[in-house]
C-alpha cells in the first residue's frame, strides 16, 4: 500500500521496509520540504486507515 503510493509520486524517490520491531522503515528523498511534509501527512493518513479497518474487523 505505503509502496504503491510512492510509485505514483514523480517528484520524490522513496521506499518501504519491514524492521525486525514489528515496524516499518520509510525513506523519501525529493526536492522540497512542503512537499515531503505533505508525503508523510498522506502516508500517515493511510496507516490510520489502515488500523481502523483493522479495528472494525475484530471478530470475537
């Protein structure tokens, strides 16, 4: 998911991967501030998504 959205970003590079800590590792490079500010408001917006879904989904 987090990859697949920076593949689509033409103005940065970036990449995703999976720590030993249960946690993951993002890198972004690019050429403004605003604009990586504004990649990481996006990318956490996402997660939040994410564990929301997961929360619904809890089936006991």
């Amino acid at each position: 998911m987090i990859y697949e959205y920076l593949a689509d970003k033409t103005y940065l590079t970036g990449g995703v991967s999976q720590i030993a800590a249960n946690g993951l590792l993002i890198r972004i490079l690019g050429t403004s501030g605003e604009q990586l500010v504004q990649c990481l408001q996006e990318i956490s917006a996402l997660l939040q998504t994410v564990e929301a879904v997961k929360a619904e989904t809890v089936v006991f």
